[in-house]
C-alpha cells in the first residue's frame, strides 16, 4: 500500500503492542501482527486454519510458541501493572 493507511495501521500496531506487553519493539509487533492474523482466521474460518495446520505443522508450532510468548509477557505487563 505504502501511503497514509499503513502509517496509521502501523501506529495502531505500534500502541497496541505497547498496551498489551509494556513495550513496542520490532521484533513483538511482528509477533502481534502474526497472532492477530492468525486468530482472526482461525476463528472467521476454522476449515482454512485447519487446512494450514495439516499442511504446514512446523509453522503451526511457530505460531503456537508465538501465542504463548505473547501470553506469558502479557501477564508479566499486567502482573507489574498491578504493582
């Protein structure tokens, strides 16, 4: 796309990470965007999700170590948070 849209979806991202984990790096944005992703699809059309599960199982344990990083530091953020 590469205009004013990506600008705002890319600050959108930016925050959104920040408010869920306490810090907005390269590196957890692009666990977030890969989560969001992967979420959306998985609830909007579980057969595609499936399907992409069976076909590529080492990318299913990506994002499932993915999921539980992002958990784990979401419960640190809020644990600290509450402190």
């Amino acid at each position: 796309m590469g205009n004013e849209l990506d600008e705002k979806l890319e600050g959108l991202l930016d925050k959104y990470t920040e408010l869920l984990l306490g810090e907005s790096t390269d590196e957890l944005k692009q666990d977030v965007k890969q989560w969001v992703i992967y979420s959306h699809i998985a609830k909007s059309m579980p057969p595609l999700a499936k399907h992409y599960n069976e076909t590529y199982p080492e990318a299913k344990e990506e994002i499932k170590h993915t999921i539980q990083r992002i958990k784990q530091l979401n419960e640190a953020h809020r644990a600290n948070k509450d402190r």
